[in-house]
C-alpha cells in the first residue's frame, strides 16, 4: 500500500512537471495568435526542480490521498455521537433516618424540595433536549413509583412520602446503578442518563467506579445532636427459654446530652430500671436488665434527640415453659428427669434414633414449623479396648464445646452408621469413618453417638458433654419474634446524626449527553471528499 | 457587455481652455485635398447667435448687442451662407475595444468622444455619434447645441452597454449615406483589428469613397499591444479574446512569437491603410505604455493635450488657403 501511494504521488508530479500549468490571459490581440507556427526551441518536458505547485496541483494530490485513503482503510467504521435528550432517575431515601429533625423539619422535607430542584433543572427547555424522568424511593428495598413519566408525574409522586421504618441497604442502589444505563434500559420508553440519589448517607466511595450513567449522589443530612438505643440483646436459658438477662448498647451522636437517662418500665408501666448515662469516657454507654416476669419490657432514652426512632424499643418477655419434647426413644428415663413433656403433636423438639432407615419418615423441617430434631446414635461401647484414632473435626462447631478429644480417643462406638437423608455435615469423625458427631442447620438437626450414660467416668462425662451441647445449639436456634414496637431490627446506623456530610457530583451535570450512533463506515466519506475536491478543480478553478 | 465609462478626467475648464488656445491658431496645410465650408463670407444676414470666445471681433454688432444683449452678453451677426462645422464620430465598440481588462480601450475612446464633442458642441457646431459595428438601429445620435454634451455621455453608455449579437463584428456603413455630407469630418475611433479581408477592406473602401467627396477623414488609432505584451510575459500561456477561430489555444509564449503577432499587426493595419485609397488622411496612433500597469486618467489627458494632429481639427483655417 505505501508503494501504491509513492507511485500515485510520483505520477502526480510527473505530470505537473510534464503538463505545465498555463496561465489564461484575455487580450484584444488574441485574433493575431491563431497558426502560429511552433516554437524553434522547445522546453524541455519534464524538469524536477520546477514542478507547478499550484493550487489544482494541491487539489489533485488530495483527491488522491483521499482514493487511497479509501482503499486502505475500507472495513473501518466509525462511531458518530449522537446527542440525545435525558432519563432521569430520581431515586429518594425513605429510611427512618430520614425522619431526623434538621434546620425544623425532618430531612424528607428536605430530600423532597432537592428533588424538585432536580426536576427543575432537567426540564430547562433551553439547554436540555426531551426528558424523561424515572422516580423510586429506597430503604431496605426499592420501590418505584414512576417507570416513565414527566416532572408533574414525579411531583405527584413526591406528595406524601414518609419515612418508613427501616434501616438503609446501600447494595440496593449499587446493584441498581450497575444494572442500569444506556445499553440495558430498565424501562422501554424512558432511557436513564442520569441516575440523583438524594440520601443523609454520605456518597459511598463506590460510587467514584465507572458505571454506564451519570451519578449524581446529594446528601443532604447535616450533622445534628441524637442520643438513642443502639442495639440490645435477650440472653435466653436454652433449656426452658426464660430471658435471664438484657444487654443494651447505648449511643450519642453529636453533643452528648449532660441528664441522659436510660429507663426500663415493667408490663405495668412501673419503671423497673433507671440509670444515668455518662457519656464522658466515651460515646458509647451499655447498660442491662434482668427481666423478673413475663411481659412487655419498654425501654427509653431521654433525651432522645433529633431522630425519634431510636429513642425506645420494647421487648416481650416469654413466660418460662417446659419443653416438649417428641421422644421416639425407647428410653424413656431423660425426659423425665429434665422435667420435660412429651408431645408429638406441637413439640419443641425432636428426638430419634439415629440410623434411620429409608427415607426420612417424619416431617422434620416445613416452612410453616420447623422443628429441631436429635438424632441419637446406637451408643458407646463399654469395653473400650479397641480405642478410636480421630480422622477430622470442626473446632468451632458448638458441639464440640468443653469436649476433650484426648477423652474421645479412648472411647469406642457400638455400630449404626452415619443417618441417611439429612444431609449432614461431619463435625468428628474417627478414621473407622464412624461418625461421633454431626450437625445441619436446614434442616435444624443435630446428631449425637449416643444418650448420655449416667456415669461418673470418662464415658459418662463425654456422653453428657455433647448431648447438652446438641440439646442447647437446637434451642438457641429458635427464632426471636419482635413486637411490633421493637425497633431492635433497625438499622445499625440510622440514629448516626453526626456523619459530615458528602456529596458526590452537581446538578449542573444534568445535561444531554451523547451515545454513539450506529458505526459508519469511513470510506464513502473520503470518496465524498475526493468528489468535492476533484469538482472544485474542475469547475471552479477553470 | 456591460462597462461603466468613468468620468471624464478633464475638467470643463480645461476643456475650454483647449478650445480656445485651439482657435486662435491658424490650421496648417491639410494632408489631403478636402473641403472645409468658411463660415461668416456671405453679405446675405440670416440672424444673431451668441459670441463665444474664438470668434471673430469684428463680426460683433455692437448696436444690437446693447439693444438686447445683457451687458456682458455680445451678439454675432450669422450670415446665410454660413455652413456650421459637422463632425461625424464612429465609435468601435466590439469586444476587443473591451480589452484588455485592466485599462480597456473603450475607457480611453469614450472619453475622447466626450471631450472632442463637447468642444464641437460649444462651438456651436454638430456632431453625429455613430456606431460602427452592429445593428444599425439606433446607431447614429445628432447632437446639436451645447446642451447637447449632457447627452454624449448617454449615447455612449448605450453604445458601449448594448449587448453582443451576431452582427457585433458586422460593419455598420450603410446609415452613413444621409450623413456624409461633403463638409462634415469623419472621425473614426477603433483599435482597426479587422479581418482583413472583410471588415478591413470595406471600412477602407468607404473611407476611399468619403475622401471622393472631399470630406476629411481623421483615424484614431487605440493601440495596446505593447502593454498586452508586457502582460503576458513569457511562457506556457492560454490565449482568449474576440475572433479566434479555435478557443484558448495553448501557447508557448517566447519572444519571437511576440515579434511574429507584432508582425502581424502591423501587417493588417498598413493593409487597411493601403486600402483607404489615396492616403490623404489624418492617422493618430495612440499607443498603450508598454509597462504592467499605469495610470489611465494621465494617459488619456497626455495623448489629448499633445496630440497636435487632433487638436487640428479646432483650429482655424489658414489664411493662405
């Protein structure tokens, strides 16, 4: 190819070297130049040092780059930017943290008149083509309000909204983000361009990545001064399920009130605990309770400060109860000696033999009442005298608690087998490949070699070790149910008022942006090009 | 094709004074024999005209000019066989008259159209405007008096803007016949590049038959080949202009094909000349300078003012004629 552009360069100049330009000139003589007769001494036809560089010549030369340009680079495209008109995305955060009193109103207010400065600043007629707008809400979930629509749909939208009673999933709007822009438009008739979140969260530093759109993230939270409960957590007897203790963590934000209070009132209302809150070692202040009876517990901080959500929490407390049990052993000398009732209808808990056969014939496990279930091994064998070498074991599964391995090395196991149709999960096993103990939690089931012997030797200590350590892991399991006034389930962060605020981007980046066109290919342009040059010699300079 | 003639770069004044330095001055021996009509010899009075400067003294009538006359007016007694100069100017007008286009020759003949008839005009006597080429319609003005200057310059802008046709290159004698009375002058301005064996042959054998009747026939001659010339320069060049047979002939331009066009000019004017007949004529050549570019104002009042031969044509007649 460069050997064809040198050959038609070289041809263009030997042909202005060989073809001199004539100048036209128009005279009133011109009668008296007709049959001339030729010039004695004649020019010599091609001279080197004098080619006409003139204008045609110039015109010429780049008629044919551009031919050639068009042969060498045919099969080339080009992405030609398009602009195109907007898809704004409003997306608000409607977490409890939004209901924090700021400046006299709560941040919603706020967050609702930023988001019709957006609108606003979208539909300027004048700088901005077509928009289209898209309006969601976020918490610990998304909802969308508007898929496509105008600003006055979005306005409408915006009428009304309040703080639902949920912490903040930041993954939601990441996950959105990434899974929206031009090529993959979450909605036919309105492509999103521009994606506004209006938070009290800071800008997340994932949100400098390098998404598809536009993103433009306005906190608008200021720090204000809240003190409230942070998280507490009901300790719980395992074997009859009576809350023994409460542990509470306690938080200031901002400026930490000077007569704080922490108060716990009894079911009757009558307060039960009442401590002064000293946050002067640290922001942080913990505090607990030993509920007495059953009931209703209602705990409170006051001051609360500017957000009201974390300002008290209620905890029901369960009166304390036997448990029922299924028991499906023949031995049936333990339940009564744990003081517990057999119930196969409702129970608690379940109890069988280990190696069961075929499959499974008991609904252990249903959405509506999963009920843990004991397995039970064939037992321990009493003369010990083929000790076990231990092959593996889960150190950290609770099973293992207070268990000393050296002791299981002494021990031996009559035969039975790993159960079938639980899916459980080894947690020691010997190199025999006889399994001690197991535990799945879907299905809530834990299995044991053995009940416990009721001696005083290492046997008996190890055979109760790990039967209570199962008896107690399948309890703990059971599920906490809150009342409706518990806010124990928030958000971590909500009532963090003092965070600096941070933004990421401007409104004034609300502007049409360009998205590539289909690909073009190059070389009719250069051939266009070539046409125009090559009629402008022809015509106009002649 | 359309020109626009510039003003004329002599001013009245200076005009005035050319005609009456012109006047006082006594007309050498004419070239060929032709008759000038004497003017005041006749005993027979017709009628009073105004005197202007250049006339006669003693033809002033001293009693009827402060009967009727403002005080600085005089009164010139006209007598019947007093014949009024008549002076018939033909214009070229064909497309090399346009050219070349830096200083066309039509420029430098209109305006010497315009000073020769306001000077005839002034004096009291006529002119006649004539085209030479073309359509012989509305070819010939008669100018008379000398409010009659105003309309030189119209007559011309009509000759020089009349459009191209066929008959542009076509000789327009013929009209002539009622016009060429034998006292009248005949002026002819053109650059005579003819072919000779049409245009040049006629125009001669006409001027021949016009010298039979002793009318006096006075060439003026626009010559810019030297200035062409200087214009081409040498090298490749592409020729254009009126009556070549083959368009834009390409030429290698060198100093003996200069000398050979030259040649050739000068072959076909001294043709034409041979053919007017007995060369008793008045032939001025006024020839372009033969540099790339000069002032055409200067050059025109230069050839005006130190042409002796045309300012002939206003002087008086000798005494001993």
């Amino acid at each position: 190819m460069t050997g064809l552009i040198l050959f038609g360069l070289a041809l263009l100049a030997a042909v202005y070297m060989t073809h001199p330009r004539f100048r036209r000139f128009r005279i009133s003589s011109a009668r008296f130049f007709t049959a001339l007769p030729q010039p004695k001494k004649r020019q010599p036809r091609l001279r080197f040092g004098k080619i006409q560089l003139t204008l045609p010549f110039f015109l010429q030369l780049g008629v044919l780059l551009c031919i050639l340009a068009a042969v060498w680079l045919s099969g080339r495209t080009f992405t030609l930017p398009v602009s195109q008109g907007m898809g704004v995305w409003v997306v608000l955060d409607t977490s409890a943290s939004m209901s924090t009193i700021q400046d006299g109103s709560p941040r919603l207010e706020t967050a609702v008149k930023e988001a019709e400065q957006v609108l606003n600043r979208a539909q300027d007629p004048v700088k901005k083509g077509p928009v289209c707008f898209r309006f969601s809400t976020f918490d610990m979930e998304r909802r969308d309000f508007v898929v496509s629509g105008n600003a006055d749909t979005v306005r409408r939208a915006l009428t009304g909204l309040k703080p639902r009673e949920m912490g903040t999933d930041l993954a939601i709007i990441r996950q959105t983000l990434s899974s929206t822009g031009r090529g993959t438009p979450s909605s036919p008739s309105c492509n999103v361009s521009h994606v506004v979140i209006i938070s009290d969260l800071p800008a997340p530093s994932w949100i400098k990545e390098k998404f598809s759109i536009e993103i433009i993230w306005l906190d608008i939270g200021k720090p204000v001064n809240n003190t409230g409960l942070v998280v507490f957590k009901p300790l719980k007897n395992p074997l009859n399920r009576s809350v023994t203790d409460v542990q509470v963590e306690i938080a200031a934000y901002g400026s930490p009130p000077a007569n704080a209070l922490f108060q716990v009132f009894e079911p009757g209302g009558k307060p039960f605990v009442k401590q002064p809150l000293n946050f002067q070692t640290g922001k942080t202040v913990y505090a607990h309770f030993k509920p007495s009876s059953p009931g209703v517990y209602r705990m409170q901080v006051s001051p609360g400060g500017a957000y009201g959500f974390d300002d008290s929490a209620s905890l029901p407390v369960s009166p304390s109860k036997t448990i029922r049990v299924d028991w499906q052993l023949p031995d049936r000398e333990i339940p009564g000696q744990l003081g517990w009732t057999l119930d196969s209808l409702k129970p608690d808990l379940r109890v069988m033999p280990g190696p069961v056969p075929g499959p499974v014939s008991v609904p252990v496990s249903t959405a509506s009442n999963p009920v843990p279930v004991l397995l039970v091994g064939s037992g321990y064998v009493e003369d010990t005298g083929k000790p076990s070498v231990i092959r593996d074991f889960i150190e950290s599964s609770p099973l293992l608690r207070d268990v000393n391995l050296d002791v299981v090395e002494t021990l031996a196991l009559k035969d039975g087998g790993m159960p079938e149709g639980w899916k459980l999960q080894p947690v020691l096993r010997t190199v025999d490949n006889a399994i001690w103990l197991a535990q799945s939690k879907k299905p809530l089931c834990a299995y044991v070699a053995g009940l416990p012997t009721g001696k005083d030797d290492l046997q008996g200590r190890f055979s109760a070790t790990v039967f209570f350590n199962a008896l107690r892991w399948l309890l703990e399991q059971e599920g906490f149910e809150p009342g409706n006034q518990n806010r124990w389930m928030l958000y971590k962060d909500e009532g963090n008022t003092e965070r600096i605020p941070l933004s990421s981007g401007s409104l004034d980046r609300l502007r049409p942006g360009t998205a590539a066109a289909n690909k073009i290919e190059l070389w009719p342009f250069l051939l266009l090009v070539a046409s125009i040059l090559f009629l402008i010699e022809r015509t106009v300079l002649k | 094709m359309k020109i626009d003639i510039p003003p004329l770069p002599l001013s009245r004044a200076h005009l005035e004074r050319y005609r009456v330095r012109s006047r006082y001055r006594d007309r050498p021996g004419l070239v060929g024999g032709h008759q000038m009509r004497r003017k005041g010899q006749s005993l027979e009075f017709h009628d009073f005209r105004q005197y202007v400067p250049g006339d006669d003294i003693r033809h002033v009538d001293w009693r009827a000019s402060a009967r009727h006359g403002k005080p600085e007016d005089l009164l010139i007694r006209n007598f019947a066989a007093e014949e009024q100069l008549t002076l018939l100017i033909s214009i070229d007008t064909r497309d090399s008259l346009f050219l070349p286009e830096p200083a066309p020759k039509a420029h430098i003949a209109a305006w010497l159209v315009e000073a020769v008839s306001w000077i005839v005009l002034r004096s009291g006597d006529r002119v006649f405007l004539h085209r030479l080429f073309g359509s012989p319609h509305g070819s010939v003005h008669d100018l008379y008096g000398s409010g009659s200057s105003v309309r030189t310059r119209q007559v011309l802008k009509q000759f020089l803007s009349a459009a191209a046709d066929e008959t542009a290159e076509r000789l327009n004698l013929d009209i002539l016949q009622r016009y060429l009375k034998p006292s009248v002058i005949w002026m002819v301005i053109s650059d005579f590049y003819f072919d000779m064996e049409t245009g040049g042959r006629i125009l001669g054998r006409r001027l021949a038959e016009a010298q039979d009747g002793s009318r006096w026939i006075f060439l003026v001659d626009l010559e810019s080949w030297e200035y062409e010339k200087q214009l081409m320069g040498l090298g490749p060049r592409k020729i254009e202009g009126p009556a070549l047979p083959v368009p834009s002939p390409s030429l290698e331009i060198d100093t003996p094909v200069l000398n050979e066009v030259e040649e050739r000019i000068h072959r076909s004017k001294k043709f034409f000349r041979d053919h007017i007949g007995r060369g008793g004529f008045d032939y001025i050549t006024w020839k372009w300078p033969g540099t790339k570019s000069f002032d055409m104002p200067s050059f025109f009042q230069d050839c005006f003012d130190n042409d002796l031969d045309l300012q002939r044509l206003f002087m008086r007649e000798s005494e001993n004629r």
